[in-house]
C-alpha cells in the first residue's frame, strides 16, 4: 500500500517514470498470445490455422524443413498522433518478430500451400505415405 502512494503524486497520478516504464514493457507482455494456432489432422493432411491480425502476408516467413514446419512474423507498427496543428503530441513504435515450429511429419513439402485471410494465416500441409520403418535399428 506504502508503495502504492509512493508511486502517485497529489493528485493520485502515477509518476512520469513509472508510467514510461509500464508503457516500455507492455508489447512484451502478451507477446505469447499473439501466434494462436490451431492444428487439425486428417488422415491425407495437417491444417495448421495462425491468428494472425493487422499482419501483412509479405511479413509472414514460412519454411518447412526435417519435419518442422516454422512460422516466423515480423510486425513493424509507429502510431502518430498530431494535434489539428501538426504539433507532434506523442508518437508510439513497435517493433517484434514471433516465432512458432511445429513438428509435423510425413509431408510433401513442394505440396504446402498457405493463404490469409481476415487476419488468419491458414497453411495445408499433404501428407506423403508413411514409412513402414519405425526407425529400430537391428544389431548384426
């Protein structure tokens, strides 16, 4: 509670710094919940579905390679905010890349297709047969 008051002027206001500081911290605070995939299989194909907002496709790298399917997001955002008059009252810049892998085995990778639409990434992934090898090593 002490600290609390501490924190705030007269006028129950946060202090200048302290509020930078917040502001500095909050696009790193929900960093995790910004990729929600969702993953369906069937029995020919994997459908992986990313959420994925405001973001331009040319932003949007995937790769496929040893099984792992990679996603990664580089999102470059600067808000201006001017007065009628032009003075510059605040400007924000935000800047991250995400990441997501997947391991998802068994697929014919010159077949991946993805598109995006309203703010979702959807990318589908064929299968190939599955090797009747499980991968057991026999000792001669």
């Amino acid at each position: 509670m002490a600290n609390t008051l501490m924190n705030r002027n007269d006028f129950g206001m946060m202090d200048p710094f302290e509020r930078l500081a917040r502001s500095f911290w909050t696009p790193f605070e929900n960093m995790d919940q910004v990729l929600k995939t969702d993953i369906s299989e069937t029995d020919d194909q994997y459908q992986v579905k990313v959420d994925v907002p405001g973001i331009d496709k040319q932003d949007v790298k995937l790769d496929y390679r040893d099984n792992v399917l990679s996603i990664k997001v580089q999102k470059d955002s600067f808000v201006d905010h001017e007065d009628g008059q032009q003075n510059v009252v605040m400007n924000e810049r935000h800047t991250g890349t995400l990441q997501r892998q997947y391991m998802l085995p068994n697929v014919a990778a010159d077949k991946i297709s993805a598109s995006q639409a309203d703010g979702v990434l959807t990318i589908t992934l064929p299968k190939t047969q599955a090797s009747d090898d499980n991968g057991t090593i026999e000792i001669q």
